[in-house]
C-alpha cells in the first residue's frame, strides 16, 4: 500500500510539511510507504468526468 501526503501549503517546508513528515515516519513504520505531493499555489479543479483517468494503468497526480 502506498499513501500519497498532499501539501497544499504554499510554503514547500514549512509547518504543514512537518507535520505530514510525521504522519509519514509513523506509516513508515508500520510498513506502509509514503509519498508527500506538494501542490503549493497550483490551481486543482475538480473531476469534469472526461474519463480520461480510465485510459491509463496508473492514475497519479503529474
């Protein structure tokens, strides 16, 4: 299983990355891989239903 940690704090490593670094360790250790995503000041809409995610094997945010 991996998670994926968002950061939408506009500051990259400021308190909301500490704090999702912690959550991280804690995963970590119970086995579970982690991955923390800064989306920072980008815009992120919403799903417009275009099914476009359906046409790869792996969704993920680029």
């Amino acid at each position: 299983m991996k998670v994926l940690l968002a950061n939408g704090s506009p500051h990259k490593e400021g308190c909301t990355y500490t704090a999702l670094c912690e959550v991280a360790d804690t995963l970590n250790k119970e086995g579970i891989e982690t991955e923390i995503f800064w989306i920072g000041n980008k815009p992120i809409g919403g799903c417009i239903a275009c099914l476009k995610c359906g046409e790869t094997e792996i969704r993920r945010f680029t």
